[in-house]
C-alpha cells in the first residue's frame, strides 16, 4: 500500500482498483494525509487563501434531499438580500484584507444574470477576485456574469453515480451537471466542483470515480465533506460518519490533482472539532469565512450546527502549523503542475508568436492532432509550461510531444532538451521527440507511436 501512495505523490496518477484500494484501507491513513501534505506543500505552498463568503439567499427551487434549504422544507425562514446590501458586504470583507468574495445562494432566479452582473461589476472596481456558486443556469447567463468579471464558479457534481445522483436530485439531471461544468470551463471560469461524502449507498467505487472526474475536468479547485444530515430533509436518519473518508477523498484529490485550490470546508470543522486544520494538514489550503451577517447566516441552514470561523484568530491558528495567510488572490499556477507559475504575460505571447509561425512539419503533425482528431484526445501546441513552451501536449495524459530540427543535436542543446524533460517527469509528463525527417516521411509511424504513448499513459492511471 505504501507503494501505491509513494506512486501517486511521485507520478499524481492511480487506476481507479488502486484508488478504491487507498480508501478501504485505514491502516494507511496518517502515510496517506503525510504524503498529501508534502505533495500540498510542494506544489501550492504554505499559504492559505481565505475567501469571504456571502450567502446571499436561502430561497431554492430545488428539493436536493441532503439540504436543509430544499423548498419543500417549510420549517425555515426564507431570505433574499438586495444588491446593495450585498455589495455592502462585499465591500466590509474587502476592507477586513480578503481578496476574494464569493458569491453563494440557493437556486433563486429571482436574481436574472444582469441583476448579478451588475453586482460583480461593482464588487470588481475594487482590487479583488469574485467567485460565484449559485447553481444551474444556461451557457449565455454564465458568459454574462463571466464578461461582467466573475473569475471563479463552484459547482459540485455531489456524486458522479447517476443513479445515486438521480434519487437524490428531483427533477435535475446529471447530464445538465456536467453541461453546467464544461460550459464553466469552456467560458475561462476557474472551475471548482467537488461532492458529498458519506451518502446513503455511495460507494468507495463511485468515489474513486468522483476522483478521477475531478481529474478528467481538470477542476480549478475541488470541495468536499462529509453528510451532515438534517432534520428536515429525507436523510434525516442517516449516521453522520463520513469525517475519515472525506479527509481520504481529501488527500487523494491533492495527490492526484496537486496544484488546485482545495478549501478546509466547514462541514468538516462541523463535524469534527479539529476538522478544519486536518484537513488543512491533509491537502487543503482555502479557508471560507462566513461574512454574511449572523442573523441570516443562521438560516443559511444546508446542514445544522454550522461553524462560524473567527477570522482574528484565524491567523494564530495557522502560525501553529507552520502556514501564513496568503496576501494575493490565490488563483491556481498559471502553468498546470507548477508552484512557480511562468511570467505569464512573457510566456504566452511567445507561445502565441510561435503558434503563427510554425514549422511545416508542425503544421503537418497539427493537421492530425488538432481539434480531438486524434482518437478523441485533446491537444494543445505551443503550450507554455513553467518557463516552457512544448510543441504539442495533451493535458489530460501528461503527454508531451517535441519535434526535432537539426539544432537539436549539438551538445549544449542536448544538455538543455535533457533538463527540459528532466523537469517535465518530475511533474508527471512523457516526453515522447521526433525527428523533423520522421515527420516528412513517415507520419503513419509517428501516429501510430503517439498512439502506444498515449495507451500506455491510459494504463498508469488515465481513464480512457
Ligand atoms: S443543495 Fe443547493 S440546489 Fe439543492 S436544495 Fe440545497 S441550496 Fe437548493
């Protein structure tokens, strides 16, 4: 088992038996929360970013029936706060030092997407990052908020077994869920998800599936935590013990996915006393204070018993594990995999000067990768990764592809294409290199070695 967690810190991939394997065993527990911090450590650092959280309306069309806010529980009071006031929040958050708002309600239309897009706008003039979690909505209202200036989306998928997601969702479809994520994603949304740990015939397979759907939608920033049942709702009755298996699906998100932002939810502090700072010490490095006033936060009851965090003694906290708050806005490293993201503004205009100015044997190998041509696979040229920019990479198999002119053979450029991909495999790429002549007379070869490459890739751990 330790050989399985030493494999995910060094390569961030597992098969799904062998992930399933990791959260059935507990003898394993404190190697696996280790190895997930160190891979925390390395690749997003010490700080923590804190977001303040503004739930801005309890009203909800929907009937989830693990939330204590579903419409059909009448045993509530329902509130909605008008754009001023929640700009008035926004801006008393903005004021106490956070660099991020987020923006979170029930599923209430009552707020159209311009009635949103003008509260962004006057959150934005202010020097701050604004995430929304507020549910469904189609492509184009999305588009207005993100042309509006919202930077960041949380929408948790809760479960990826349909059929689990189906008794529980009345009336909402999964393929609507995943419609909302990739719209999310194609629209430049950093794009958080996550889900519920502990669900009444969830098993560690749908688990292991809910990882590596995180990992397929290559989630900006994943948030999870355990069943917290409430006394309204049809789950009422469910046993509250999914702390553990939350801090494992924890630690195995960090170490599959290691540079995305993962919050120490409050539900984990809610049901364990220390829960906060072992998630903490378990992956995570974003803390959301509640800065709704008390008296509506209260009834902003998705689950009871909800913990309020103290942001003055937030910081004090932290200091104790050896962690400071973050000064900045805590977006994911421009690079994928990278704690060092490149000179973003340097590193992609060159990638766009060489995307115009390609080889003929570039545009030749492009003409087969691009636009999911190739077997389904998605490609990017001219990607900039750390201070690289690669020919040819897909993201999602770790895959890197570099074509060879005849530069490539003197030895000090040898000794720079070696540290190049030195520096790639220690974050998880294969470097697969052809010859410019490889190009010109035998594609079909090349094609068919992208394709091993690619397999075997899908073998150590990818899903297709
Ligand atoms: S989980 Fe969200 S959408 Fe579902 S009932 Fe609760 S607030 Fe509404």
């Amino acid at each position: 088992m330790k050989s399985l967690i030493k494999k995910a810190e060094e390569s961030h991939f597992l098969s799904k038996p062998e992930i399933i394997r990791l959260l059935e065993d507990n003898s394993i527990n404190d190697e696996l929360f280790r190895a997930a911090d160190r891979v925390r450590k390395k690749f997003v650092g010490d700080e923590i970013h804190l977001r303040a959280l503004i739930e801005f309306s309890n009203i909800c069309s929907r009937n989830c029936f693990y939330c204590g806010v579903r419409a059909e529980n009448k045993n509530i009071e329902r509130y909605r706060l008008m754009p001023d006031e929640i700009i008035q929040l926004a801006r008393n958050a903005l004021s106490s030092g956070y660099k991020t708002i987020v923006l979170q309600s029930a599923e209430d239309m009552y707020y159209t997407a311009e009635m949103l897009a003008d509260i962004i706008k006057e959150i934005k003039k202010n020097d701050t990052a604004v995430t929304l979690s507020i549910g469904e909505r189609s492509y184009e209202e999305y588009k207005i908020l993100k042309d509006a200036g919202a930077d960041r989306f949380l929408l948790r998928i809760e479960t990826t077994d349909k059929e689990l997601y189906r008794k529980l969702h009345p009336n909402m479809s999964f393929e609507n869920r995943i419609r909302c994520l990739k719209d999310l994603k194609k629209l430049g949304y950093e794009t958080g998800t996550g889900c519920l740990v502990g669900l009444p015939d969830q098993t560690t397979n749908s688990l292991a599936d809910d990882i590596l759907f995180f990992k397929e939608l290559d989630a900006d920033m994943v948030g999870l935590g355990p069943l917290i049942p409430h006394k309204d709702t049809p789950l009422k009755d469910v046993k509250a013990d999914g702390f553990w298996l939350s801090l494992k699906v924890l630690a195995l998100t960090r170490l599959l996915l290691p540079d995305i932002n993962i919050p120490a939810t409050t539900a984990m502090e809610t049901i364990h006393p220390d829960g906060r700072i072992l998630a903490l010490q378990s992956g995570a490095n974003v803390v959301m204070p509640n800065v709704t006033d008390e008296f509506h936060r209260s009834q902003y009851e998705i689950y009871p018993g909800k913990k309020s965090v103290d942001y003055t003694k937030l910081e004090e906290k932290f200091k104790q594990i050896g962690r400071t708050i973050s000064q900045n806005k805590g977006f994911r490293p421009i690079c994928p995999l990278s704690l060092n993201p490149s000179p973003a503004g340097r590193g992609n205009n060159k990638a766009k000067a060489l995307r115009k100015n390609m080889t003929p044997q570039e545009k030749k190998l492009w003409s087969i990768l691009r636009n999911k041509n190739f077997y389904g696979y998605k490609f990017k040229r001219q990607h900039p990764i750390w201070k690289y920019i690669v020919d040819f990479v897909c993201i999602e198999k770790r895959l890197i592809i570099e074509l060879d002119g005849s530069g490539h053979n003197f030895a000090r450029t040898k000794t720079y294409d070696k540290q190049r991909t030195q520096y790639f495999e220690s974050r998880g790429f294969t470097v697969i290199r052809f010859w410019n002549n490889e190009i010109d007379n035998n594609i079909e070869g090349v094609a068919q070695q992208i394709l091993l490459s690619l397999r075997e890739r899908a073998g150590r751990g990818g899903n297709k």
